[in-house]
C-alpha cells in the first residue's frame, strides 16, 4: 500500500471521523489469525508504588501478527510493553501481580534471567538511541554481549538488509551511528533489536519523534517484520494502529483493557461506546 | 494619520535597563584580564630568570630571531595561505617593534627602570609570542602546518614517552617485566589473536586467565632464573618489537603491505642498530634508552608519514624538523663564527641530568624529575583505577532507595567533603597509616604516591561520576534491552561514552598531585636526594620539593637562577603531560 498517499490523506481528515476515514486496516496480506499464541498475560496487575498502572489485565498476542496498543496518556500501554521482558525492574517502585506468558512460561517466576529473556524480545524505544559507536557495532552489538559464534558480518548485512537500511548505510559502516538522520537512526535501532533474532519485537511509539516520510519508511518495515517476528507496537497515532496492525487492543485510563480485538472490528464497529469516543477524538 | 499612530507606539516602548549588566560584563572582563596579566607577568619573569635572558647580548637574540623564529613564522604564513593573515602579521611585526620600543623608551626615561627587561624582551614577549601562537594556531589549519605540527608532535612526544618508559624501569624490575611479558602477555595476545582470527570465542575468553598465570608464574620464575638478556635485548623484545608490530597493523589496515613492513622495520632496525651497537660504532649515542626513544618516536612518525604521502596533501609540512633543526643550527654556526657571546641559561642539559650541588652552575634537577615521573606515573594508574571503580559503583551499582540509598548517599556526601580536607591533614593520615602502620616507610615513593592518590581520589571520583551521570539513560535502557547484563551495559557503552569527562577530571587532579608539597613534607620525602631512586622504597625526592629547598637556599644564585629553571622544568613536564592527555582525550571523543 502507498503510505505516503494515504499519511495525507488521513491527515487532512484526521480531526473529523477515523472511523470514515477509508484507511486499510489490517490489510496486511496475512491470512486469519495464527491461533498460537507468543505472549500471554493473566491477570496482570501492575502498581508504581500505591498508584496502579495495570488493572487486570487477560490478553493473549498472537504470533507473527502486528498487535497494537492503543489508548490516552498514562493508560498503561507501555507499562504493559515493557512487563514483558521485564524492562520493569529497572525501576525500583515498580511492582507487579499475575503471569505474563512468553513461550509457555510465566516470565516473572523465580527461576527466570530477565537478562536472559530480553535476549529472545527485541525492544525499540520512542527516541531512536543508537550506540555512539560505528553502524556495525550498533548492529552487530546483541551478537557481541550474547557471544555469537558465527559469521558477524554475514548477520549485519542480513540485519540491515531486514530494516530496509543497507542500501543507504553499506558504504558507510564505520562512520557512527549518530552520523544518520532520525529516520535512518531508528531503523538502524530496528536492525540492532533483530540482528540477534529474537522472538518478539516490541515497539514503544517507534514513529512518534520522526518525521512523516521516515514514519511511513518505518510503517512499512513493521509490515515485513511481522513476517517472521510477532510485533507489538504501543503508539499514539491511530492512523497507524489502524494502517499497520491485525489486532488492536484499546487501554484507556487507570491501565484497564477495555477492547482487545480484529483491527478491523475495533476501527470499524467496535462494541463499547468508550473505544468509539476514543478514535473518534471525542475524548483522550 | 497611520505613520501618526506608528511613530506614538514606537515612542511608547520607552527603554529598558542595561546598566547593571553592562557593569557586571565589564567587571567580569576586567577581574579575568587581571588574572591573566598577574600570570603572565609571573611567566615572563621566571623565563627570564631561567634562561638566563636578562643577560643575553641583544645580537644573541637577533640571530636566532632571524634564524628560527622568522623562518617558523613564514612556514606559518605558507601554511595559511592567507593574505590577510599575512598582512595582520606583518604590520603587528612592524608596528610591534615600533611601538613596544617607543613605549618602553618612554617609561624609562619618564616612570622608572624596569627591571630585568629590555625593549628587544619585551618586544618578544609582548609582540613576537602572542604573534606565534596565533600564526599556530592559523598554520594548523592549513594541511602542511598541520602536518608539520603532526609530525614534529609525534617526534617530541615519542621521544618524551620512550624517556618516561626508562625512568620507569629505573625502579622497576626489567627482568619481572620480561618474564611477566613472555609468559603472560605474549600467550595471551596469541591466544586472543587466534580466537579472532577463527572466530573461536573460547579462545578469546581464554586470553586473559592464561596472561594472568603467566604473570603468577613469572613473579615465581624470577627468583629461580639466574641468566637473563641485556635490559637492549629486553627493551626490544618487549617494548619496541610489539610497538613496531601495532604500527605495521596499523598501515596494513590502510592497505599496503609493504608499506607496513616498511613503516614497523624501519624504526625498528634503526633502534636495534643504535641500541645494540650505537656506542661500539661510535655513534655517541647507544644502549636501552637510545633503543626506546628511537622505536618510541619512529613507529609514530612512520605511521603518520605513510598515511601523509597516502593522503599526498600537506607534504612540504615534512620540511618543518628540518626547517627547525636547521634554523638552530645556523644560529649556533653564526654565533659561534662571530663570537657574540652566548647567555648562561640555567635551564641546560646539565641541570636536567645531573644531581643537585651546593654550587648553583653545578645543580641539577635529575633525581627529583626521576621521582617526580615516577610518583605521578603510579598516582594517575592508582587514582585513575580507584577513581573508576568507585564512580562506577556509585553510579551504577546501587540502588536509589531504601537503606543501601541512604548510604550511598551518606557516603557521596562525605567524598564531597574530604575533597575540601586540607592536604597537610593528607599528609598526616599518609604518615600514620602508610609510612608508620603499614610499613612502607617515610618518604619512599610508595608512601608518597599512595598518599597523593588519597589526596586526590575524591576529585577523581567526583568528576567521574559526573561523567559517568552525563551518559544518557536512553543509551543504558537501549542496552539492558538487548539483553545485556550490567556489566556489559557499563563496559561497552557507559565507559566508553564518559571516557573522555573521565580523563579529564583525572588530568586536573594529576595537576594538583605534582605540585603538591605539604604531604610530601609530612611523609618524609626527601627535600634533596643526590642520586636516582633505584627501588620504589628507596629515599625519593619530588621537583617541587627540590625547588622548595633551594628557594631557602641562602645565595642569590639559587633563589634566582635555580629556582626559576625548576619551575620552568616543572612547568614544561606538566604542561606536556596535560597536553598529550587532552589530545588522547580530544582523540578519545572524535574516535568513538
């Protein structure tokens, strides 16, 4: 699909209906739903402290599927992202209840290495964050901490090829990372996440501090990525969450989901009223 | 009507206010100004003093004006290739004399006698070398100045390294070194080597154990071994081979092959050859300390001419050392053919190499600049280590909150404050602790460093941390994401990215540790030792300590001439020392 036509198109109707709006949704030319499912979470509760930014949580994500999650400021969308591997202990209030399953397992029993689970869930994160180091060494970095034994320079290039970056940056290797334009910068943060294959990529607003253009480079990567990753994007942008993703799942305030479903059935009939008035504009 | 209206509003703005900040800007201009005219006159007359200028016959000056300081200054111009550069230079030149002589004239003849200056002085400090250092620093930006600077830095800087290295080995055991060397770091390096070579991680891994147990073994092996090579043999196998071989990897990742051969054996063979033989074919010149200057300084410069002619820009700047070396030979063959008579500097090869003297011509400054090298050589690896370690601790091994929080806290607070302790109190805690209850005794050159690596490890720490904090959390989140353990994440993007902030509060510690003299009394060193330390606990004396004792000494001579050439000396080994370090720092932070 052509997103730069329909990035301006939605735009010009973006403060009317979303709901009209005659975006694709989930037309990613994937078939039904796989019915296995790569993250699981049951009765997720998550608290800062006395504040709880998760409130029951039951949701499964599917895999090699696009998910996105969707809701105002402060529902607990990326909170949820980053209970799933665990990028939660990094902050020392931060408690949470229940299981969220990754690959059959609960991620927060005793016996798991969070160090170990983030090495199988790539991350990328709102600011683009390269390493001040040289393009490959930003890509080539998870092979380093984790030891890979095999062809490194083989697996840049795969890397780079899979965040549609090697054209632009193969002869330039060694100059640094930080040398890229925004755009450039978050795909090469997309190429570090999947250089060391993970299982599951998670997005925390990826698009959200770049500029149109390099937003829809980036959309359109997410779309090949679900080819072999299961991708759960969190973003602010329902355009996009309706353009890119096959299910959508809406938080809205005090972290509780209220409608996790088809992309399709969320934007186009969605059952509670509260989700419409969301992707309305009508409130959030 | 409409410019009516336009012109009452714009009468109703009314004004605001500067003169508070007007005030406050020129006040500010004025104390900065002041400093630096307080330092420079201080400068001015220590050189005068050191070098013995006040003395100097005006022709003296004349010829190697015309000799050395023109020349360098057209290699300048050349170098800039700018006219209006060239213009500014020759009308301050000018306009400089004229002025600076008239001026001078005038206070003579009308305020006073100034003393110790005469106008051909004051015009080169006050003239000529500001006017230098701003044709530098316009020369620099064109490529042969560049490269000429490249070039002549490389040389003095490799030469002043391979000088440090033999002071070291001084104290040091040479032959620990070369047993821990081949043992340890040799099959290390191998083993390390190999792994990358076939992408075998356990061999990478295995790198450093086995260096570890070769050092183990070589401390043991060296009270067995008796026979060991000459400390030439030893430099060169230790030293200049390796060195050789980085910078021959250094030019084979440029490309050429032979070039690389070229650029490691020819200094190599050339600091075998003087080191080996050097006195037998009667060089003048010989033995280890020749061998590690010459591979010090050689590999560098051989490096660097191989990517100047690979770049082919800038070539002429090549001229500079012979430009330099011969300007100063042509000012001695002139002085010497018109017999003007030359100044009696104190500042001299003798006072750098020879041990003091009651007799002020006789003095030196050798065993305290020894002492001095190595007191700062061990303060800076220790400081530079413990600094590290703790800021890194503090900054990202603990935790925010609960108890461990607090104490952290409690215990950043209290490195802040024995940053304040006076260092005398440093000097006392050195002497009970190191020198008296650890045995170390008074004035050795482990009780001194120890003590100045305590005196400034607050400082170390305290600007470490703030590097360490200046790290972005998006660069640490990045990391821990990919599934990194914390010591990863500091190892390979916190340190690297806070090396540069790090190096330098550590440059600015080490500054004050060499000039401290309070702690050095308290401990005991020595005001005046008369021979090289050959052990780190023999007796040590330190260049401000050595100064300190001749400013009391009785006889003029001393106060004036022999103070001011150790200062001088002081001076230059700091200023040097600072200097490659915010170059390695300025490297540092381009590289990464």
């Amino acid at each position: 699909m052509s997103n730069t036509e329909s990035e301006t198109q939605t735009e010009t109707e973006a403060s009317d209906s979303l709901i009209t709006t005659d975006v694709e949704t989930g037309s990613n030319g994937r078939s039904a739903p796989s019915n296995r499912t790569a993250v699981a979470a049951r009765d997720l509760n998550v608290f800062y402290g006395d504040e709880q930014a998760i409130d029951d949580v039951t949701m499964e994500i599917p895999e090699n599927r696009v998910t996105a999650l969707i809701g105002p400021s402060g529902c607990g969308k990326s909170t949820f992202l980053r209970t799933i591997n665990r990028m939660n202990d990094m902050i020392e209030v931060c408690r949470v209840e229940g299981d969220v399953e990754f690959g059959g397992k609960n991620v927060y029993d005793d016996d798991v290495d969070p160090v170990a689970l983030r090495r199988k869930i790539g991350m990328v994160f709102q600011k683009p964050n390269p390493f001040p180091k040289s393009i490959r060494d930003n890509v080539a970095y998870g092979l380093k901490i984790q030891g890979f034994d095999g062809d490194v320079d083989e697996r840049v290039e795969e890397s780079l090829k899979g965040a549609a970056l090697w054209d632009e940056v193969k002869d330039q290797l060694d100059s640094s990372g930080l040398d890229l334009s925004g755009g450039q910068q978050q795909r090469l943060c997309i190429a570090r996440a999947i250089a060391p294959d993970p299982e599951v990529i998670l997005m925390d607003e990826p698009t959200s501090a770049l500029d149109p253009v390099a937003a829809s480079k980036i959309e359109d990567l997410i779309d090949d990525l679900a080819e072999e990753y299961t991708v759960i994007i969190v973003t602010h942008n329902m355009q996009q969450a309706a353009r890119i993703s096959d299910r959508t799942a809406v938080f809205l305030t005090g972290g509780r989901l209220v409608e996790y479903d088809d992309t399709t059935k969320i934007f186009e009939d969605p059952e509670e009223q509260r989700v419409e008035d969301y992707i309305t504009g009508k409130f959030g | 009507m409409a410019t009516d209206t336009d012109t009452a509003r714009i009468e109703g703005f009314g004004e605001v206010s500067r003169v508070r900040g007007i005030i406050f800007e020129y006040l500010s201009l004025g104390a900065s100004v002041l400093g630096i005219f307080a330092l420079a006159v201080l400068l001015v007359y220590v050189t005068i003093d050191a070098f013995d200028l006040a003395g100097t016959s005006p022709l003296w000056l004349l010829t190697y004006f015309v000799t050395l300081v023109v020349p360098f200054l057209a290699f300048c111009l050349y170098s800039a290739r700018d006219r209006e550069v060239t213009r500014r230079a020759v009308t301050v030149a000018g306009g400089g004399l004229v002025a600076v002589a008239a001026v001078f004239t005038a206070i003579e003849t009308f305020v006073g006698q100034i003393p110790r200056l005469n106008w051909q002085l004051a015009y080169l400090f006050v003239v000529v070398a500001p006017l230098t250092g701003y044709l530098v620093y316009m020369g620099a930006r064109g490529r042969p100045g560049a490269v000429g600077f490249g070039l002549v830095g490389r040389l003095i800087g490799g030469a002043a390294i391979g000088l440090a290295f033999s002071v070291l080995f001084l104290v040091f055991d040479e032959r620990l070194w070369f047993l821990a060397y081949t043992l340890g770091i040799v099959p290390g390096l191998f083993a390390y080597a190999y792994g990358q070579l076939r992408n075998s991680s356990t061999a990478v891994t295995a790198a450093l154990p086995v260096s570890l147990v070769g050092v183990v073994l070589a401390v043991f092996v060296r009270d067995v071994l008796r026979t060991y090579p000459t400390t030439t043999f030893i430099y060169l196998w230790t030293l200049a081979i390796p060195i050789a071989a980085a910078g021959a990897l250094v030019v084979n990742a440029r490309g050429s092959r032979t070039a690389a051969l070229a650029a490691g054996g020819v200094p190599l063979a050339l600091a075998a050859v003087v080191g080996l033989f050097g006195r037998a074919i009667g060089l003048g010149v010989g033995g280890p300390n020749a061998l590690l200057v010459i591979a010090l300084a050689g590999v560098p410069v051989a490096v660097y001419l191989h990517r100047v002619f690979d770049v082919g820009e800038g070539v002429t700047g090549l001229g500079l050392p012979v430009l330099l070396v011969g300007g100063a030979l042509a000012g001695a063959l002139v002085v010497e053919t018109f017999g003007i008579p030359t100044p009696n500097s104190w500042v001299s090869g003798t006072f750098l190499t020879e041990a003091p003297s009651r007799n002020a011509r006789d003095a030196g400054l050798y065993p305290a600049i020894v002492g001095s090298v190595i007191i700062i050589a061990m303060v800076a690896v220790l400081s530079f280590v413990l600094g590290v370690a703790t800021s890194v601790f503090l900054e990202e091994y603990t935790a925010d909150s609960g108890v461990v929080g607090a104490l952290t806290r409690l215990l950043q607070i209290n490195i802040a404050n024995l940053a304040a302790v006076p260092s005398v109190v440093y000097g006392l805690l050195g002497l009970g602790l190191f020198a008296n209850l650890l045995g170390f005794g008074f004035g050795t050159a482990v009780t001194v460093s120890l003590t100045l690596s305590l005196l400034i490890l607050p400082i170390t720490i305290i600007s470490a941390q703030e590097a360490i904090r200046s790290v972005p959390d998006d660069l640490r989140r990045g990391s821990d994401a990919m599934g990194a353990t914390r010591w990863q994440t500091t190892k390979n993007v916190v340190l690297p990215e806070a090396f540069p902030g790090i190096l330098t509060g550590t440059i600015l510690a080490l500054g004050r540790a060499i000039g401290e003299t309070a702690p050095l009394i308290m401990v005991g060193a020595a005001t005046t030792v008369f021979s090289a330390p050959s052990s780190l606990f023999s007796k040590f004396s330190a260049m401000p300590m050595q100064i300190y004792a001749w400013a009391n000494f009785p006889q003029a001579e001393f106060r004036y001439g022999v103070v001011a050439a150790g200062v001088i000396t002081l001076l230059t080994i700091l200023v040097g020392m600072n200097g490659t370090a915010i170059l390695l720092r300025n490297r540092a932070e381009r590289g990464s």
